[in-house]
C-alpha cells in the first residue's frame, strides 16, 4: 500500500500519475488521504480558482478548453474538473462533449478529471474542494471547475471557487430558469455563449433587468459574449476574470470566501464524520432495523435517527 511520503514528493512536482491516485485517495477515503492533506495543506492557497456552470447544452465545455488553452498559451499550468452529478450508476462522470478536450490531454501542463456522485464521500462539493486543493499543492496556477446543470449539488461546489462563470446560451428557453434556480447568487460574470445565435440580444437584455431587480452587490457581474469555437470574446473573458481577481483582492473578497468554504468544508466533514460515528456505535444491527421500521412505515425517519443517536 502506498504511504502519504511515497505520494507526496512526486504529487509536489506535478506528476500527474500521482495526482490522480491523491484525488482517488481523497475521493475514497484511503487510510492515508487524511494524513496526505494534512502534510499538504500549509503549501495550499496559491491557485486561482474559477467555475464555469450553466444549463447542459451551453457550450461549457467548449469554452473551458478555450479557456485553459489561453492560459496555457500564457505558460499556466492549468488543471480541469469535470463535475457531473448525473451519474450514480457508470462510476465516472458523463463525458458528452467533454471528449473534445481530451485534444489538450497530452499536454503535460494540463489535467483533466471528471468526477462524478460515485465514490465521492460527504458528496460532490467536498471532493471537487480536495483536488481543488491537491492540484494547488501540485503547482497548476489556475484551475478550472466546470458542472452541468443549476442544482443544489452545482451550488454546493461552485461554493468552492473563487469567480464563478454562469454560461448561458440564445435559443434554449431557459436562460431566466436556470439563474432563478439559485446561480444568480453565485454568479460573478455572466456569459452568454454562442452568441452569434439570433437571441442574444434578448438574454442579455433579461440579465440586464434581473441584475436590476436583484439586491444591490458591491461587485457589479458583467455579460460577456462569446463564440467559443472560434475563440471569439476569450480573450475579454479572460481580462474581466482578472478584473474580478482584483476586486477580490482589494476589497477582502479572497479572506471572505476562505472563511466561507472553511466553513462549508468543516460543517461537511463533521457530518460525514459523525454519520461514520453513529453508525459505528449503532452497529449493523440496529441500523439494519432502523431502517425496516422506516420502510415498512413502522418507524418514521425522526425517530429513528434520535434512537440511533440516544441508544448509540
């Protein structure tokens, strides 16, 4: 079995073979992940980090290629999260479209992996969170967190980052839907994708007026246009990402958001932590009959649990 030590070094260089296992470690709970972070994490804290969301459909894959091949051509090293929460059954996240990508996989200053609900102990937000961490430790400058969808689950993990993309597209009629789903709090830029398409008049001018409604932000998000197979408006995406940066920087908008996903981060692993601990003092026993009462309606979930955390 591998130790942290023997991990540690090669993951510090960048190699991506290391990489991966520690994110499989983490993702698994492997009796040396806890040990492997805890070694890691004073190095931690110099990576920008950015999520590209919006509803499928919108082009993000698309535009985080482009993204990370603007970096790249800048001499970053950039790493990529593929977040898929659909996924409970195959094990790994639904690729799609996200094959195109694979043409900037050989490139050793890029890394790509794709999570999915499977094998991410405390859930999607705190596994994307530790190979965010892991691929700051291993030296990526920048690393980009791309999820489908406007759910709870891609809430939870754009939590994570520190400038968040909300990528929209003309045509697909539900533009508005997907942002009053909850992104619109999260949102730090808008981009409106594809944006040659008849339409895009019309979404930024209902961004427009939803930014309007929406309670006053110190930062005011701008709509950006671009047409991501060309490559066209990349290059503002980039400046205004930057533009962001810096008004993080300048108004304590970094030490805000640290606190905050110190926060969502303790809170997940002291519940996982203290579901692994009830359910070890319950036993399998009692478990196993809590949950026949709760099925065969014999027991609601309430008190089952107050009898498993009363009796455990």
């Amino acid at each position: 079995m591998s130790l942290p030590a023997d991990l540690l070094e090669p993951l510090r260089r960048g190699e991506h073979r290391a990489l991966g296992r520690a994110i499989s470690w983490m993702e698994n709970g492997h009796p040396g992940a806890r040990d492997l972070m805890a070694r890691l994490w004073p190095h931690l804290g110099r990576a920008a980090v950015i999520g590209i969301t919006g509803p499928p459909g919108a082009g993000k894959s698309t535009l985080t290629d482009q993204v990370a091949r603007a970096l790249r051509a800048e001499g970053q090293k950039v790493g990529i999260l593929a977040v898929d929460p659909s996924s409970p059954f195959s094990g790994g996240a639904i690729l799609g479209d996200r094959i195109r990508m694979q043409r900037i996989a050989a490139d050793p200053g890029i890394f790509i992996r794709s999570m999915a609900t499977r094998g991410a102990l405390g859930g999607l937000a705190r596994a994307t969170q530790d190979a965010i961490d892991l691929l700051d430790a291993a030296g990526f400058d920048t690393v980009l967190v791309e999820t489908v969808g406007v759910g709870q689950d891609e809430v939870d993990v754009v939590s994570c980052v520190q400038t968040c993309c909300v990528v929209l597209v003309p045509g697909m009629g539900d533009e508005i839907q997907a942002i009053k789903a909850g992104i619109m709090e999260v949102a730090d830029l808008f981009v409106i994708n594809k944006a040659d398409r008849e339409g895009a008049d019309q979404v930024e001018r209902e961004l427009e007026a939803m930014k309007s409604l929406a309670m006053a932000q110190a930062w005011d998000p701008p709509v950006l246009r671009t047409v991501a197979p060309q490559g066209e408006g990349v290059a503002e995406l980039l400046l205004a990402l930057r533009d962001h940066g810096r008004w993080l920087r300048d108004h304590g908008g970094l030490a805000r958001k640290a606190r905050e996903r110190a926060r969502l981060r303790f809170e997940s692993l002291l519940a996982e932590a203290a579901v692994r601990r009830a359910k070890a003092q319950a036993g399998p026993a009692r478990v196993e009959a809590a949950l026949r009462g709760i099925a065969d309606r014999t027991l609601d979930p309430y008190s089952a649990v107050a009898g498993i955390l009363d009796e455990g």
